[in-house]
C-alpha cells in the first residue's frame, strides 16, 4: 500500500486507463460481430439499419452445421478423453520415474505448442496418402490428441508438483498396494488439474480448424471446417450468429466450471492451504 501510494497520481490513473483500453481493444470485434449478427438483410453491415433472429434459426437448420456439429462432439469426446487417459499415465511416468531421453520426451510432447497446427496437419495427410490410409474419425481423433496433449500434460504434471508425496507414503505404508494408492490418494487429489486437463483440451480440439482442414473429408469435417466452407459460398451474417453461439457456450461452460468446482483450483492459481 505504501508503495500504491507514493506514486504519481497520474501512474495511479494510467494503469487502469491501460487496461480498459487493451480490454477494450480485445472486445471490441466481439461487439461488432454480436451485433452484425442480427442483421435482417442477407449481407453482413454494421451497423444493421434493421434487426432479425432469422440467421440463428439458420445456424440450427443448416444441414452442414448439423453434421459439422455431430462430428466436432464425436472427434472432440474421443480426442479430449484419450488425451487425458494418455496425458495423465505420461505426467506420472515423467514425474516419478527418472530414465535417459526424459527432457527430450517432454520437448517431443510439447512441440505441439510451438510448431504451427498446419504443419501437423499437412503432415498427417502426406502420411495417410503415401498408405493409403482412408481417412475416417481415427484420424482426425488422433491428429486432435496430438494437438490437445500438450494442455492435459502440463495441467496434470503441475497437480502432480502440488501433490502432497506423504499422503501416498501414508496409504503404503498402511498396506495399500501401489495400484490401490493410485487409484484412491493420488487420482483423486489430482481431480482439479485432471478437469482442467480435460476442459481445455475439448474447448482445443472442439475449436481445432487450422490441422482439421487437411485431415478432415466431407463425411468428417468438424464444425469450424463446415464454417470456413460456408463462408466461401455466402456472405450473410450467419457465421456471425455461429459466432455468438460460440462465445455464449464457450463462456457458459467457464462459468459452470467456476460456479461448481473453482477455475482456481482447475488452473492450479488458488492456494488451498
């Protein structure tokens, strides 16, 4: 507090200022695209000189929106729970074993997070077409938990760091077996970071588009490939009320997550002592 107020009036003002503009900034194309997304003609203006719900009825009754919205909850239930059966068994492994190539492992499974999703993607179609692979879900599943599995690790792998050892040490040394501690210590008390494992990576992958458009065929395209196609035919303000759709969802789900189980606690940023 002292040192809050021993600075320039000014610097107290500026921060603040600094801060609503950058939220302001981020927001504002937010704002725009909601409202565009009422539009009543069948061209995208802003802003709109009058207002209809017609192209949210449209986003419910769009065929390709449909079957794009079938397969994303398909790819997506698999990928994110493959990821976190994945992720965890490797955060544990890398946490409690010690072995030759560890550090290099991590920066493997990690590299998901710095090389570009479309190279992950090109590279997966030059792979199925050189083996004539048919390119059915279990591509794009494993192309989506190639791309999620960074998140679950990290958020299971910092649970892990908080993890209490001697709770384990208790159960064992009361003659729990190391498969029984597993299952009723150390899985339970690692709950928060395998939710947050979990969300982010359904939100990723539900989201993926930049990987799906070269994995991805007409019977298993996801919701945001039959997004970018429907933009190349038309131009009315339908992407703009998915758009909405999205963000009310996206920020339905957050704010259920923090209401019932804490985002800080799924984050792993609140203390808990």
């Amino acid at each position: 507090m002292k040192i809050q107020s021993s600075l320039p009036l000014s610097m107290r003002i500026a921060g603040p200022m600094l801060i609503a503009v950058l939220l302001a900034f981020v927001l504002l194309p937010v704002v725009v695209v909601t409202i565009a997304s009422f539009n009543a003609k069948a061209i995208i203006s802003f802003p709109p000189e009058s207002y209809s719900l017609n192209w949210f009825a449209r986003v419910f009754t769009y065929p390709d929106f449909r079957e794009g919205f079938r397969a994303s909850m398909i790819i997506t239930g698999w990928s994110s729970f493959l990821a976190l059966v994945i992720g965890t068994g490797l955060a544990i492994a890398v946490k409690s074993l010690e072995f030759k190539g560890k550090q290099t492992l991590l920066a493997i499974l990690h590299s998901p997070l710095v090389v570009p999703h479309f190279t992950l993607g090109l590279g997966l179609l030059i792979l199925v077409s050189q083996t004539s692979v048919q390119r059915h879900y279990g591509i794009v599943i494993l192309c989506h938990i190639m791309l999620v599995l960074p998140f679950v690790l990290r958020s299971v792998y910092v649970s892990m760091e908080n993890l209490d050892a001697r709770l384990e040490q208790a159960a064992a040394s009361l003659g729990a077996s190391p498969v029984k501690v597993l299952f009723t210590v150390t899985i339970p008390l690692l709950a928060p970071g395998l939710f947050g494992g979990w969300l982010f990576a359904a939100i990723m992958s539900f989201s993926e588009f930049t990987a799906s458009l070269f994995v991805t065929t007409q019977a298993t395209q996801t919701l945001p490939v039959a997004m970018y196609n429907y933009v190349r035919e038309y131009a009315d303000p339908t992407l703009a009320a998915l758009s909405v759709v999205y963000i009310v969802v996206t920020a339905t789900v957050l704010a259920f997550a923090n209401y019932f189980l804490g985002l800080g606690k799924i984050l792993n940023i609140e203390d808990n002592h």
